[in-house]
C-alpha cells in the first residue's frame, strides 16, 4: 500500500482477508476468541514465513522483503562512504 488512497490499495488487502478465510478460519470451528486469535495468527505466521507464492518466485513474503532490505542497508552504507 502506497497510502494514496489508490484503489489498488485495497486490492492487496482485500485479497489477503479471501485468503486468510478459505485456507485457516472456514476449515476451523474454534470454541472462543482467544483459540481463534492463536489459529489466526499461526496461518499469518505460516503465510509470511512460509508459504511460497508465485508472483515472489516460489518465496515467502518475509525472505523477499528481509533480501530486499538487506541490499537497501547496503546500498545506503556504501554511499554514505563514498
């Protein structure tokens, strides 16, 4: 989300909300809340560390994002010794 009040914006959440319904909170009957909030997190955790998507190349969210940052720090330190 690039905070510009684009309609893409929505696009992307609103797609990880259908997601996040169909593989974890329709599959599950959770008694309370908190058995609810815990599975929930558990499938964000998986989604963004492990789960492969295609349009990142086969990788987890979390590796592209952690790769990217990593050149973006090193970009930025060799400029600030040049």
């Amino acid at each position: 989300m690039d905070g510009k009040g684009r309609f893409l914006d929505n696009i992307f959440v609103e797609r990880l909300w259908r997601s996040s319904k169909y593989q974890c909170v329709y599959l599950h009957a959770w008694e309370t809340g908190s058995e609810a909030k815990a599975g929930v997190g558990k499938w964000i955790d998986f989604y963004n560390r492990k789960r492969p998507h295609s349009a990142l190349g086969g990788k987890p969210p979390a590796v592209v994002y952690w790769l990217r940052n990593e050149e973006t720090q090193t970009d930025q330190q060799d400029q600030r010794v040049a």
